[in-house]
C-alpha cells in the first residue's frame, strides 16, 4: 500500500520500544506502529492499548492494533499462553509484511540477547538457538540489540518519555523471567563475566552464517554423515524441518536396518541402506487423477509408465489409492499372488518411495495393477487381446 510506513515499530508500550519508537521519529524516519492486545492481563493490557493510541496521536504516525484471544488459541493449539503469545504476534507481523510492506522494528535489547543465551544454553542450545537473535533477518530488524535494558531506562529519563511498566515481568512464573530476575542477577553477583556472553552469541552467528553457505542435501552417504561436525549435522537438521531430533537419534538410524526412519508430520529421514534420504512432507502429498483410454491393439504402443489392461477382463468402474498393508496381487508373469508391499521390497523400491506407491484397484477392491510397475497378470493384454484400455496416472 502506497500510504503504508517504511518502517513498522512493534510497540507494546514498554520502555524499550517505546524509546525505539521515539529514536526513529526523531531521526525523520517513516514509521509506523505496530501494537498486540493479548488480553492477558485484564485492564492493564486495554491500557497499554490506550497508551500506545495517544502516543501514536502525539507523534502523529500510523497505527495498526490486533487484539487476540491468547488463552483459547493457548488451548487450541495446548501451548503456554507466552509461546501462544510469540506465535500470534508473529503470524500477524508476517501478515502485515505481506500485504502492506515494509520492515518491522523489533525492541530487542543486550539483555534480551543474554537470557536468550542462557535460556538455549539451559536447553541444550544447537548453534543456531546459541546464535542468539539476529540484527536482520526476513523483513525484521532489530535496531536496539547492543544497548543495555538500564541504557534504554536511563535514555527514556532524560528525554522524559513515557512508558508503561507491564507488572507480569516482576513475575516467575515464565522461564524468562526467572532468569531475568533471579539467575541473571546471581551470576553477576559471582562477577560472572557477562560482558563475554554476547561476543560469544556472535562468534555462534558466524558459525551459522559459515554453515549457511553449504549447500543442504536431500540424500547422503551414512558414511558421509558420521565424518560430520555435530554442528554441521544440526544444521541439516534444521534445515530439514527436522530441528526437534538430535543429533544422537539420527546417529543411531544410521545402524538401524534399512527401511527405518525418525520424522514428523512435515519432514522424514529414512534410512535407505547406505545412504539417509531426507524427505519433505508437504512436498510429497501430490494429487493424482486418472486417464482413460480405449485403444485397438494395432494402436498399442507399450510403456514402463502406464497401465495397458485386457478391455474384456475389465469389470466396473477403476479407483485410485496408495497401495496398503494387506493388498495382494498376481504380478505379471507369475502364477500365484504376492503381496505389494513384498512385490515393492523384492523390486528393491526404496522404503521412502514406496510409502506413496499408487494402485489401481476395481469395483471389488482388487489390485488391477500398480503404477510403475505393471498389471495383475489375470488382466494382462495377450494374443487373445483384442481392444486394450490404457490407465494414465496424472498429477493434478
């Protein structure tokens, strides 16, 4: 949209992007305010809405607020309200980048940056979550990432901005707060070094900007894997739609027997023997549809992809599926009947392959033929043959 800001400040009223805000409109800057109502805290979240309405009057700049209804999609979705929090902020950022344009201003601060460490440290921190949070990444940019949150207050008091104080950080009941209240201020009572942790998060940042520049493979050698760094591992993991699964648990598929596999409902990693194969979910879910053809035998011209039935053995009307435990056939050539699934090993049809193997099935569920790979031989064309139909797998 042509009237839509340059620059959007997600503002919740806070100090830190309440001086954000304030430092891009005394610089000129064309700016634009984003603001969540979560409705988590009663009065006091519908008052920082007011807040942030009159502050966006005063400075006179555009503003966008999303109200939510935390605690149901909290439930919906059986997360905490934070992570529910997080989620729906995002979502709605990511919505407004989309349609009206535009970079969006994060108030993340150096304090931010070393819970955040501590926290992924806690966790068992992969490189990319020890990264930390980074200054710029897909139409987000945090400007405020190397200032101090007492930096921040003590700015805000000599310019005599206002703030709004959200009563739920002095709270425990989140993970992040209890660092920011308790462990945080432990370790610099012990004179931890916290100065060295944010050169440490940067050190991580470019291990991953190194890591990035390698290309991610969708299949490789097990004998290749197990060379690997554990972070280069982690990265192909995460750039997998795999980052939930450790490192440990692929190692181990790796001696596992071939056919097994580790995934989800988005990405899997089979293991195909010598090699892992990495498979994109979403990117297997294809549609297919049919083609029917009636043709005469002198017209039959063959092929490994298509099904070519006897017209006269052909009852009824054709369905599609994948193929399913249990289904059985006669493959073309032999006498007695053979499981797919065994019909697929013995074809030496690799495990993630098989998985979405499409038959052709007729009116009484019988196995007409399997796509790939031939018909049952009880409706094969032979010299008897005399009007063939050809059944074409399409993708739609």
């Amino acid at each position: 949209m042509s009237n839509s800001p340059k620059y959007w400040v997600a503002c919740s009223g806070g100090v830190d992007s309440v001086v954000l805000l304030h430092l891009m409109h005394e610089s000129k800057k064309d700016v634009g305010i984003l603001h969540c109502n979560f409705h988590l805290r009663e009065q006091s979240s519908d008052a920082d809405e007011m807040f942030v309405r009159e502050l966006a009057i005063k400075l006179n700049v555009p503003i966008r607020v999303k109200e939510f209804d935390t605690k149901q999609y909290s439930k919906k979705k059986k997360i905490n309200t934070q992570l529910a929090a997080r989620e729906l902020r995002y979502n709605w950022f990511d919505e407004v980048i989309a349609k009206e344009g535009g970079i969006v201003l994060l108030a993340h601060h150096y304090d931010d940056q070393v819970e955040t460490f501590f926290l992924q440290l806690r966790r068992g921190g992969k490189v990319r979550s020890l990264a930390g949070m980074p200054v710029f990444r897909n139409g987000y940019l945090r400007p405020i990432l190397k200032y101090s949150k007492a930096e921040l207050v003590s700015l805000a008091s000599k310019q005599g901005w206002k703030w709004h104080e959200d009563a739920s950080n002095a709270s425990n009941d989140y993970t992040r707060n209890w660092y920011r209240n308790e462990i945080l201020p432990w370790l610099e009572s012990t004179n931890f070094p916290m100065e060295d942790v944010v050169p440490l998060v940067q050190s991580f940042q470019q291990v991953l900007d190194f890591l990035k520049t390698f290309p991610i493979p969708n299949s490789i050698l097990i004998s290749d894997w197990l060379k690997l760094t554990i972070w280069e591992k982690e990265h192909i993991l995460s750039e997998q739609n795999m980052g939930e699964y450790s490192t440990t648990e692929i190692d181990k598929l790796t001696i596992t027997e071939k056919g097994k596999f580790f995934g989800n409902d988005v990405a899997k990693v089979w293991n195909e023997g010598s090699e892992l194969v990495f498979v994109n979910q979403s990117e297997k879910e294809i549609q297919y549809g049919l083609e029917i053809t009636a043709i005469s035998v002198g017209e039959l011209v063959m092929n490994e992809s298509d099904l070519f039935l006897d017209a006269s053995k052909i009852k009824g009307q054709f369905s599609l599926r994948k193929w399913e435990t249990g289904d059985q056939f006669q493959p073309l050539g032999m006498k007695g009947v053979k499981s797919v699934g065994k019909f697929l090993r013995d074809r030496k049809v690799a495990a993630h392959l098989k998985e979405n193997v499409q038959v052709l099935v007729n009116e009484q569920e019988e196995i007409v033929g399997v796509f790939g790979f031939g018909v049952n031989d009880q409706m094969k064309v032979d010299s008897t043959t005399s009007n063939v139909i050809c059944v074409r797998l399409l993708k739609i």
